[in-house]
C-alpha cells in the first residue's frame, strides 16, 4: 500500500508540532513539579528589621595611612590589620579637601592648567 507524496509530506509537519507541542506540555508539567516542591516565599517576620537603636547611618572622616616600619623587616598577611590593607587612623583635621581654582584637572580632563 503506497502513500501518496502529498500526504506524506503533509503528515510529516504535523508529527514534528505534535512532538514539539508534546514536549512543551512535559516541560510545563516538570516546571510546575519542581517549583511545588521549593518552599515558599519568606513571611513578613522573617525579613529583616531595623536594629531597636534604629538605622545605621554613614559616618565621614577623613584617613591617615599609619607608618609603614622602617626596620627593614617584612610584614605578612596575618600581621595586617583590617582587610590587608594599608593600615590607617583618623586624622587631626577632619576638614574635607576642597578643590583649588589654580590647580589643573586630571589627565585628560581637557582643563588648560594652571599658566
């Protein structure tokens, strides 16, 4: 029994989207399966709260980098303070830097510079 061309090549698409939408449904199903079995979204008292002396604000000084000993000695890694950074304190003078009028830009910053 043969099949006629132009039923064969009909049959063939429809296969193809049956499959496709076949394997879209699954998909779905799965989605649905496994997201059913993660738990659920926080409740309201297990966000986070304010602290009871209320919000931590940013505080501003200004930094000196400590002195760096001249003993010829190495530091190692577990001997820096902080986060392995340059060790520093706060300042005498707390006045923020100001930009000066006759100092010239950054590199590039296209300002003529001081004459």
């Amino acid at each position: 029994m043969a099949v006629p061309h132009e039923i064969a090549a009909g049959a063939i698409p429809f296969v193809m989207g049956v499959v496709i939408a076949s394997m879209l449904v699954l998909a779905v199903w799965w989605g649905m399966r496994v997201r059913d079995r993660e738990p659920g979204p926080p409740d309201p008292e297990d966000q986070p709260h304010l602290p009871e002396s209320g919000p931590v604000h940013e505080i501003r000084e200004m930094r000196e980098p400590d002195e760096v000993p001249h003993d010829g000695g190495v530091l190692l890694p577990h001997e820096l303070r902080g986060f392995g950074n340059i060790r520093s304190h706060t300042a005498k003078d707390q006045t923020p830097p100001t930009w000066s009028p006759n100092s010239s830009g950054g590199f590039g910053s296209g300002s003529p510079g001081h004459h």
